[in-house]
C-alpha cells in the first residue's frame, strides 16, 4: 500500500476517538517491526524520524525503507519528520518523499513561532503534506537541547495560532517531558479537553515515553489523536542488544542481535497500540 498522509490518518483518529501511534524509527529493523505490529494489529501508524536522526543518515534511506517495508504490507503508514527545525529541512522531507512533516518553533516568541509555522505551512498545504506545529514547552531533551519546566499551552493562544497558520495538528504541552522521567508526570487533562474543544484539528502529545497505560488512556479519552514513542523504542532496542551479548557471547552474524532487538520492539510497538486504541481502525477506514 502507498504511503498515506498524517492528516488522513489522524483526522481518522480524531473523529473516531483514538490516538494513532508515532513511533521514532533509527534502523531498517525498527521499520520492520513497527509495520509488522502495524499490519499484525489491523493498526494505522505513523513512522517518523527526528531531525537529529536524518543527520545520521538521509531521509532518502528513511523513506527508501519504509516503501520497501509497505511493498509487502497492507496497512495504512505515514512518514513524518519529528521536530523539524527550519522551513529549509521540511523541503528536503518533502523532497525526500515524506507525507508529513512537523516545524518545532515552540521556543520562539508566539508571533515567531506563528510566522515560522506559516512558512512551512505555505509549502506544504498546496501539495497535500500535512504539518505538525508545536504550542507551549514539552519539557526535556530535544536534539542536544535541554529544556526545565514545562510551560502549558494557552487555549486561546491556541485557537489564534491555529487559525493563523493553518497548522494541520498542533502539538500541545500539558505536562509532559521529553526522555525518561525522574518524577511523577503532572498532567493536566481538564486543559486538555479544554483544548480539544476550542481548535478543530488533531492534538498531539509528545513526551509519552514512561507514561503510565492508565495516562496514556486518559490522554486519548481526553481528546489526543497521536502520541509520540521515541524514547521507549530505542531502550527497547538497545536493551535487546545488550541482553543477547549477555546470553550469547560466541557468534559471529549481526543479525543474531538485530533479529532479537527487532522482535522486542516489535511486542512494544503492539503493546503502545493497544493502549492507544488503534487496534483493527484500518479497516474501518476509507482507502
Ligand atoms: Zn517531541
């Protein structure tokens, strides 16, 4: 199945009450499980990769891998790229292949972050790329960034920076940190609902990783369409490796400990899912 945009696939989700999945990949095995526990599940989802991650290697190989994985799979999937920085990295996604794309200028001012997502916004609407924007502060790391406190998003800021740029989902910060988490999250879900009623487009959630299954259902009963899995897949896979060395120590093929890695993301790819709701939508979307 060809690749579908985030807005066909989150607009879905919205409508019907659930969240959608996005999972950081960084490796063709982290591809491969995500679409297996995808197409295994009946389970739309969206594969994406962060900007720090396209300077390991090309989007070019991202998407290469993600048509290769979809050549053998019937699901619905769309590529995204994680907290794009520059109006510039958007073009080189789309250029690349990508059906989605997120511009991260939530640490300018309002009126900056507005204008920078306007930017992107008039490159990619009138070619059918859908466009994450972020409002408030996701705390945590991003790239090499460190950032404290999370700063909350302001409904009626909003709504404005919704209806000003045409943004096509809007990241929204209620509490949650980028990483793993030294304390108890403080999530604040009556924003969150407020939120969800005052813009019209899907919301997502970033920072995910280490949430509870109890908050993550909160979360999607409370109006967010997409949650964000970065932290949680690389532990998973890195963890896995770790632990063949551990059990095997005399051999000699990589794929010995990929193979490992790629079936441990791939249970934790399905069990994100079933916290998320998105198990068996695919069907009953309209492709
Ligand atoms: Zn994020």
């Amino acid at each position: 199945m060809p690749l579908v945009t985030g807005d066909f696939i989150l607009q879905h989700a919205r409508k019907n009450n659930y969240a959608v999945c996005a999972f950081n990949v960084e490796n063709m095995e982290m591809v491969q499980a995500v679409v297996s526990a995808a197409e295994e599940t009946g389970s739309p989802v969206i594969i994406q990769t962060s900007a720090n991650t396209v300077k390991y290697a090309h989007m070019d190989y991202y998407y290469a891998m993600v048509q290769a994985a979809l050549k053998h799979a019937d699901v619905p999937v769309a590529l995204h790229l994680d907290h794009g920085d520059s109006r510039d990295l958007a073009i080189q996604a789309i250029r690349s292949g990508y059906t989605s794309v997120m511009i991260d200028a939530s640490k300018q001012s309002f009126e900056d972050n507005m204008k920078e997502t306007k930017n992107v916004v008039d490159v990619c609407k009138p070619i059918g790329v859908s466009i994450e924007a972020e409002l408030g502060n996701v705390g945590g790391k991003v790239g090499d960034q460190e950032y404290g406190a999370a700063g909350y998003t302001k409904p009626n800021e909003a709504k404005e920076f919704v209806e000003k740029t045409g943004t096509t989902s809007l990241a929204v910060a209620i509490g949650t940190v980028h990483g793993v988490y030294a304390g108890e999250p403080n999530l604040d879900l009556e924003l969150l609902a407020e939120l969800r009623n005052t813009v019209d487009v899907p919301l997502v959630l970033h920072g995910a990783s280490g949430l509870s299954e109890h908050d993550i259902k909160q979360c999607v009963e409370h109006g967010i369409s997409k949650i964000n899995y970065a932290t949680e897949l690389r532990i998973a896979f890195t963890e896995a490796v770790k632990e063949y060395f551990t059990i095997e120590k005399d051999f000699v093929d990589p794929k010995k400990f990929t193979g490992h890695a790629r079936s441990i993301v791939k249970q934790v790819a399905i069990e994100k899912m079933e916290m998320c709701g998105s198990i068996n939508r695919a069907s009953t979307m309209n492709i």
